[in-house]
C-alpha cells in the first residue's frame, strides 16, 4: 500500500489520445535519445516530432532508427530516413541529434494497426517545410460571371 496525498477534483482527468488522421504535418523533433533495442543486439535512436500548428498542435508522435543493428536492412532503412531527416532540416553533418532539435520540417503520417490489432501513427517521410503549404482554395466566382462552359 502507498500513502497518497492527492485530489483528483484539483486536476483535469486524461482523456487519452486518438490516432490523428494520415496526412502531411508541419513537426519538429523535440526531445532524441539513443536506445538500447531490448534484444541488447543494437542501438536505435529514439526521435519524439511535435506537430507546431493546425488542430493537433503539441501532439506527439516518435521514430525509431535502428542505427546500430545486426540486421543490414533494417540499419540501411534507418540510415535512409536520419538523411531525410537530416535534409529537411538543413543539418547535412549532425554530430549530435540536438543539432536536429527545433527546425521545423514536414512528417507525412499514417495509420496502421500494431499487433494487438489497436490503430497507431507511423511517419513515413520527412521533407522540408517550404514543400508544405496548405492547400490553397480554388479562386472565388464572381456573383454575375458565367461559368467558363457557358461563355460566348
């Protein structure tokens, strides 16, 4: 048994967090550390992105690159998306992943079912910000114009 001195009308209960819906999302990587995999075979690092803006602005949502890894793949593919990463920030040469820290980038997300068959996020890309940019409305109509079909 442990003594608690606590008040739950003092603090809002959590609601717990949905999968955001797949799409393009401007992030930046927030917090990186370097893992050890739980096989004790290999490192992977572990990067936390938050999403700076729009209607999931501080969502959280991680990667992990298997860097060190006895399977060539599965470090190849790591390595492949550190350089996007690397890419999209501009940061060609990290020696440190806090060099990557708080440049904004762009994630493409996805939805996918993990094994206990629940949905989950996966990034799949990573890209520089000035390739995002919202999609921009089709030019309004003016109240009198004829649409294009109609015009002599």
């Amino acid at each position: 048994m442990s003594t608690l001195n606590f008040n739950a009308t003092e603090v809002e209960p959590s609601a717990g967090f949905d999968v955001i819906p797949a799409g393009k999302y401007n992030a930046v990587i927030s917090d990186s550390e370097m893992k050890d995999t739980r096989s004790g075979t290999g490192r992977y690092l572990q990067l936390e992105f938050e999403i700076i803006d729009g209607e999931f602005k501080n969502r959280k949502l991680w990667a992990r690159l298997n860097l060190e890894n006895p399977n060539p793949d599965a470090v190849r593919m790591a390595r492949a998306d550190l350089s996007a990463i690397c890419r999209a920030v501009n940061v060609l040469t990290p020696r440190d992943s806090l060099e990557l820290h708080n440049l904004p980038l762009v994630i493409t997300v996805r939805c996918k079912k993990n094994q206990d068959d629940e949905m989950t996020n996966e990034i799949k890309s990573y890209a520089p910000k000035a390739t995002f940019a919202a999609a921009t409305p089709p030019p309004q109509a003016t109240a009198n114009a004829a649409p294009p079909w109609a015009k002599k």
